[in-house]
C-alpha cells in the first residue's frame, strides 16, 4: 500500500480510524490521538500530497479519497471501524458511510460541508500562506518527501476541488446506517445551519456545536472535541452491551 500511516493503542482495542483535512497531516489530530489510543487502535493514514505521503499526478477528487480509504483498510485487514473525519475527511467518510456501509461501525464528521455553494464568499477552507504563521505550512515543509516548493501545486490543487465538489444530496444521507456524530465549531466558516442540516438528514444523529471554536475546531478547542468524540463512542458501547440477551 502506497503513502505513510501510523497506528497507536492497543492492538486489540477497538479500530478508530481518523481521516484528516485538506493542507493537513497526521499531526493536526495530535490532541485526538492522545486521548483515543489508551483505549482504541488508532490508525492515521496520510492521503497523497499531505504529510509524508508523495504527491501523484492528477487533480484531488473526493472519489480518489474514499478509495484510498477502502484501499487502506483492505491492506491492514480491517472489515469495519469507527471513522472520525475533519474537514475533507469527515467528507470522506459520509461519502464513505453511503457507499460502502458495511466497512463504517460509526460516523465522526467534524466541520464538513455538502456542496461547495457554502463559500461562495469566497471563505474556503484556509490552506497555504506564510510558513513562518501557518503551522501546517511548516509542517508540510518539513515533512512532505515532495519538497517545500511543492505546497503551491498541492494548494493550487485542493483549491481547484473545493470549487466543484464535494455534491452530495443532502436526501441521500438518508441511507447512513451508522450511528453518527456531528460536529462542528459555531464560528466555522461553514454556516452552523449547514452543519444542523447535515445532522437532521443523517438518521438518527448526534450534534455537537462546540462555541468559541471555527473550523480547525479539533485543534482550538481539542479538549471539548476529544471529550464529544469518547462520550460519543462509549455510548455506542454501552447500546451494544444493553443488547445482549441475559
């Protein structure tokens, strides 16, 4: 399997699988694998031209992304896991979660959004910048294989996709069969009434609106985020113990 992962916890805890945003890398969930690992196996892959994974040629599509995702679980073996996605990631997986229902145990999504009409602002997702007041710039510089000069072209890219896609019906969340969390900061450039009406289409979902926080929410506000995320999995635990015949 092509690109870099990293996996913590107990090799026998239950499987946590965390999916990153656009111009991020498996440092930007610091905070969230900390608090997961003691309990969780947590496994963090790195999408190509992110992190330490290399770039590949072509644009970045959402397509490719829940590919890759099923192409990962495929080569470390996992049949289902509870997915937490940010940004990009949290895209992923609803997309993940609607086309491949049987691989999702449950649903994180924080801070993702349906369409890209919610920035016709022009207030996109921030990447790129001074690497000197952006850490995940310099973050990019010092990890990607690709080299510092190469942020342009994956910039160039992620805002050429966050133009055009995600399209996701909102009626077709409809068919998430996986208990779901959704989460998001209230001063994310996403509207907060996007962010509800994604949690009222999902059967059955959970809302979180943490305050105070914008859209890099998981790491502003890391203990609240962290905090929603475990109650969140634990209450799944607690449904499937009440389950059990006696």
């Amino acid at each position: 399997m092509a690109g870099y992962y990293e996996q913590h916890g107990p090799v026998d805890g239950e499987p946590v699988l965390l999916l990153h945003g656009g111009h991020c890398s498996i440092e930007t969930w610091a905070p969230q694998v900390e608090a997961l690992s003691p309990r969780y196996r947590v496994h963090a892959p790195e999408r190509p031209g992110h992190g330490r994974t290399a770039d590949r040629p072509g644009p970045f599509t959402f397509r490719a992304m829940v590919d890759d995702t099923v192409a990962y679980l495929d080569a470390v073996g996992l049949e289902r896991v509870h997915v937490v996605g940010f940004s990009d990631g949290a895209i992923t997986g609803l997309m993940l979660a609607l086309e491949h229902p049987q691989r999702v145990r449950s649903l994180v999504s924080i801070s993702a959004n349906l369409d890209p009409s919610v920035f016709d602002d022009g207030d996109e997702p921030a990447a790129g910048g001074d690497p000197e007041e952006d850490p995940e710039d310099a973050a990019y510089a010092r990890l990607s294989p690709d080299g510092p000069a190469h942020l342009e072209v994956v910039v160039g890219k992620l805002v050429a996709m966050w133009q055009v896609e995600p399209q996701i019906d909102p009626a077709d969340l409809a068919r998430v069969g996986a208990p779901t969390l959704v989460l998001a900061g209230d001063r994310d450039s996403i509207p907060t009434t996007h962010t509800v009406g994604i949690a009222r289409a999902v059967p059955g979902a959970q809302l979180c609106i943490v305050p105070g926080a914008g859209h890099l929410v998981i790491r502003e506000k890391p203990d609240l985020v962290n905090r929603a995320i475990e109650d969140f999995l634990a209450g799944l635990g607690r449904v499937s113990a009440s389950r059990q015949p006696v």
